[in-house]
C-alpha cells in the first residue's frame, strides 16, 4: 500500500544521503584538501559560512514538531 511505499521510498532517500555524505568524507573533502591552496579553502569557508547563516532562515521548522 501507500504507507509501504513511502517506507521504501524513505529508506532509499536514507541510502543516497549516506552514500553522498560518505563520498563527500572519503572522496571529495580529502582530495580538495590536497589540491586547493589554504587561500582557497579559507575563501570557500568564508562563502560557506555566509549560506550557513541564510540557511538558519528555513521555514517551517518542521523537524521540531
């Protein structure tokens, strides 16, 4: 049924997160580390930092509930 259906679905969005995350962690991160300067890194935190603070913003705080 439905309710099935949006198990399955839940658990296979829970499967491509993770996977992202770990590609991100034992892929990504370690090669942009090796590859980028110190300016270069300090300068996309700085841009990172700067979305962070905007994403805060997200509304309904639907988690929370």
């Amino acid at each position: 049924g439905k309710s099935e259906n949006s198990v399955k679905d839940a658990l296979l969005l829970s499967n491509l997160i993770n996977n992202h995350i770990r590609f991100e962690e034992r892929t990504m991160f370690p090669w942009l580390e090796k590859t980028l300067t110190s300016i270069e890194l300090e300068t996309i935190e700085k841009e990172l930092e700067k979305i962070k603070t905007s994403a805060h913003l997200f509304s309904p705080d639907f988690w929370k509930n």
